[in-house]
C-alpha cells in the first residue's frame, strides 16, 4: 500500500462504502471479494476476505485499477 501511495484510510472507505465487483467463492482459505470505489475521485480496487469463524477482514491487496487492464468503468476487465 505504501508504495502504491494508498492509505490505510482509503482502505478502509473502500470496505466501507465500495462496491463489490467480483466475487471470489473458491478462493482459499476463505472466499474473497473484489471491490471498487473513489477515495478523492481516483479509482482504489480492494481485494478481501472474511474468516466468518474469528470475524476478522483479512486486506489481500489493495491498487489503482490500471486503463491498460479495465475498461473506463474500472469494474470490467478489457478482453
């Protein structure tokens, strides 16, 4: 996070008020959740899981969505 200069704070707002946009039910050890949503107007992609049995949020990785890789809606992988 550090590196790509994403706060803890966008993080956060991401789980909070983002959108999920993919969902990954086969993931291991727990299924994980794609999300999207615009701290200070530039897009923050979160990837997440939940361990239902402890209640913790586990933040895989967190990037700003390259145009090379999604479409403008940065919910769309280009093809």
């Amino acid at each position: 996070m550090l590196e790509r200069r994403i706060s803890q704070k966008e993080v956060k707002e991401t789980m909070k008020f983002g959108e999920i946009i993919q969902i990954y039910n086969y993931d291991k050890p727990f299924p994980s959740i794609l999300m999207l949503w615009f701290p200070d107007r530039r897009p923050i992609h979160v990837v997440c899981s939940f361990d239902e049995i402890s209640g913790l949020i586990y933040v895989i990785t967190a990037y700003e969505p390259s145009l090379t890789i999604f479409e403008s809606d940065f919910k769309t992988k280009k093809s």
